[in-house]
C-alpha cells in the first residue's frame, strides 16, 4: 500500500482498499490515479473537551453492544446516569484515554491506579473488530505497570467476556454491579497478572 497522497496508476478496472479512504480519478477503466489517505488512529489522554463524545460513544456502545445481555430496562436506566460530567471526574482523580480518528472518539478506557482496577473499555459500535478496544487495553495496562500496578482487576459485563479472555483475564466468580440509580448489573470479576516486558 503507498504511503499517504501517494498518487499511483493503475490498469484494469478492479480496486480495493481496505482501511483507506480512497479517491479514483479518472473514471475509465484503462487507467486511473488513484489518491490514498491513510487514516490514523491515535490515543491520547482524554480532556475536559471530550466528555460529550465520551458521553455519546458509551451510550451507543452499550445501547447496541450489550442488548443481547441485558433488560432493555436495565440498559435504559444504565445509560440515564451518563452524563458529561462523570467523565471529567474520570479524567481528574483516575487515567482515561480515548482513542481517535480525525476528531471523532471510537473508544475510551478508565484505568484507577490506586484501586489496581481497570474501569471500563467501551467502543463505538461502528468501529468495532478493528482493534480499538485492544489497543485501549494495551495502553491502559502499560500505564499501569509504570505505576508499579502489577495485578490488574476488572468488573466484565457480560458481553466483554470473552474479549477479556483472550487477552489473558482469568474469571473468578460472577458479580453485580451497583449504579448509583440502584440498578444492579450482573459482571465477571476478572484479573491479570502484568509482566513488564525488558
């Protein structure tokens, strides 16, 4: 794949791209320069600015992600709590880090030191399967280790299980999870051992 505003010919009439935003010109099937953009993705702290998009991505996500696993009650009044200003709690007393693409949020993680707790890790429902919530995770657990956090716990919702799994979280025993509207959601308790890599 050429670098970023690499402009390259082509001959024939099929072209795909995958990951890339593409721009063809001309449209004939003889030959055609072909403009790619590579799309970036970056994580970063998050700011004070960013709390309505982080709002917004965590509704969406358990709106669209979790209905499978839970009332659509319960996800109703889950999402009711979410407003901005829990976020900027989030960015003030712990670590939250967002990932994104050209402005746009597609995902943030919450990481409490002092309580070893990896918060949450939830992802825009149109970018999942891309990368996002492992590459959240990875910062997050790399943040950790410079804080000399060496076992990480975690609270998993039900549908973020077997994400967890794979990534080397060991299950111990189901849970429920208090909001502060009293609602009560059923989680795993999972941990993991982090080693520092030399």
């Amino acid at each position: 794949m050429p670098a970023a505003n690499q402009s390259v010919e082509l001959t024939g009439c099929y072209i795909a791209a995958i990951g890339y935003l593409v721009q063809i010109r001309p449209a004939r099937c003889r030959a055609v320069h072909l403009i790619v953009y590579e799309k970036i993705m970056k994580i970063r702290l998050g700011t004070i600015s960013d709390t309505k998009k982080i709002s917004q991505t965590h509704k969406d996500s358990i709106q669209k992600l979790c209905k499978d696993h839970y009332s659509s009650e319960n996800i109703e009044k889950w999402t009711s709590i979410l407003d901005p200003k829990i976020y900027e709690n989030a960015i003030k007393e712990k670590i939250l880090i967002v990932a994104e693409e050209e402005n746009e949020i597609l995902g943030f993680g919450i990481l409490d030191v002092y309580n070893s707790e990896l918060c949450a890790i939830y992802v825009d429902p149109e970018h999942t399967k891309k990368g996002v919530a492992a590459d959240l995770l990875h910062k997050l657990e790399s943040l950790a280790l410079e804080k000399n956090v060496n076992r990480l716990n975690t609270c998993s919702t039900m549908n973020a299980l077997e994400f967890y799994k794979h990534h080397g979280y060991i299950d111990t025993e189901k849970s429920f999870h208090q909001l502060p509207n009293g609602v009560k959601l059923e989680c795993i308790k999972m941990y993991k051992i982090l080693i520092k890599h030399v």
